[in-house]
C-alpha cells in the first residue's frame, strides 16, 4: 500500500461548488504539505501543518481552507470552486527530524467547469 | 526569498545520449536542493538530494547531481539515457523555517529512439 494516499484521484466540478480533496499517510510524519500544479509553474505550496494544531499559510493559500483531522489527515478545501482553481494537487509528508525529505502522494486532478 | 531556476523548458536527446538538465538557485544560506521526476500521470519521485558534504551526489535509476556553489547550480545528469527517462524533472531547494520545498518550473525531458 502506497505511505500517502490522496482522495479522490480525478476530480470534475462546478463553479460555486464546495469541493474537498484528502490526503492520509501511513508514514508516521507530523509535517504535512498541500501544493498546487500548475504547467509552466512547477509546485506552489498553499498550506502546510508541523502538527494537528498547527496550520500555516504557504504562498497561494487564498481561495482555499484546510483541516488537519488527525496526525495522519490532512485536508484541503475549496469552499466555492472558480476555474482558474483547475489544477494538479499534491499532498506531501515529513517527518520533524531527518532525512529531511518530502514523500508525495500521487496527486489528485481537478477540474472546475 | 528563494527561487528556483530551470532554463530548459524541453529537452530532447536520442535514447543513449548523456543527459545534462540545468537548474540554478537563488538562497541566502546552504541550499537543501532536489531533484523529483514525474513521469505522465505518476506522482513525484525523489531522484537525488544534496545537504552537505561530497559536491557530487549519487541518485536512483543512474542519476547523478553536481552542486556547484560559485555557480549557484545543482545540474542533474546521467552518462546514457533510456526511454523510460522521459517524463518531467523538478529542481528543488527546501526552506529553513517552513520545511517546504520551492519548486522551479520543470524540464520536460523527450528521448528519441
């Protein structure tokens, strides 16, 4: 079984729609990361999370909220989608001490018409 | 703040050829830098990291990075290319306070038969 794990994989929807994209890892980190892909731009991180009660802005976090459920959840909401939100998503995880290296999950596409 | 540099949008090289993909980095203090592969449809991989120590890193599938701090570059290359190489590179340097990585805009990498 893959150590992060993103739901859904493929997503479609609406604009105005509220959609949320989940992120679990069996990994044992407590740092855990949203990014967004977009062609041309490579990643851009728009929250991050050293623990369950401790969220943090990255640098597109408008537009988008997240909740940090347990040590192993993390998820990232979009309350009233807008289609320049169509994009690559990436949940990633850490752990607090080395190796200082990030474990990707394997994305989620969406899609707001 | 720091930032990621990849000059080569596309890369095409015939399968065989050596490999060379471009990445430079602007960071105030040591850069933690990466490499991650994303081959179509697929997550990201970790190729290669440097933190500290031998300028020269060893990577998986063959990879190799040179760090080259006069030159502000982490160059990722590999003497003879495989088909399955095709896929797209990111360049990567990891921030002090957040943990989070700053992306460049990624190497799309073509082989040719």
């Amino acid at each position: 079984d893959a150590d992060v794990t993103q739901t859904p994989r493929n997503r479609i929807t609406k604009t105005g729609k509220r959609i949320m994209l989940e992120c679990s890892q069996t990994k044992g980190h407590d740092r855990m990361y949203w990014y967004r892909q977009d062609p041309g731009l490579g990643l851009r991180l728009i929250y991050y999370s050293f623990d369950v009660k401790d969220i943090n802005k990255g640098e597109i976090s408008d537009g988008y909220s997240v909740s940090r459920q347990a040590q192993a959840k993390f998820s990232l909401s979009l309350e009233s989608a807008i289609p320049n939100q169509t994009a690559l998503y990436f949940c990633a995880t850490r752990t607090s001490g080395r190796p200082d290296t990030q474990y990707f999950g394997p994305g989620t596409r969406l899609t707001v018409l | 703040a720091q930032s990621v540099t990849q000059p080569d949008i596309h890369i095409t090289v015939s399968e065989g050829a050596s490999l060379e993909l471009r990445c430079n980095y602007s960071y105030g203090a040591t850069p933690y830098l990466f490499w991650y592969v994303q081959s179509p449809g697929q997550g990201l991989q970790l190729l290669l990291k440097y933190f500290s120590g031998d300028t020269l890193v060893q990577g998986i599938k063959g990879f190799e990075a040179e760090f080259k701090r006069s030159q502000s570059s982490f160059n990722l290359r590999k003497p003879s290319v495989h088909w399955s190489d095709a896929a797209e590179y990111f360049c990567a340097v990891r921030d002090t306070g957040r943990r989070a990585l700053t992306f460049g805009s990624g190497t799309r990498l073509q082989v040719q038969p």
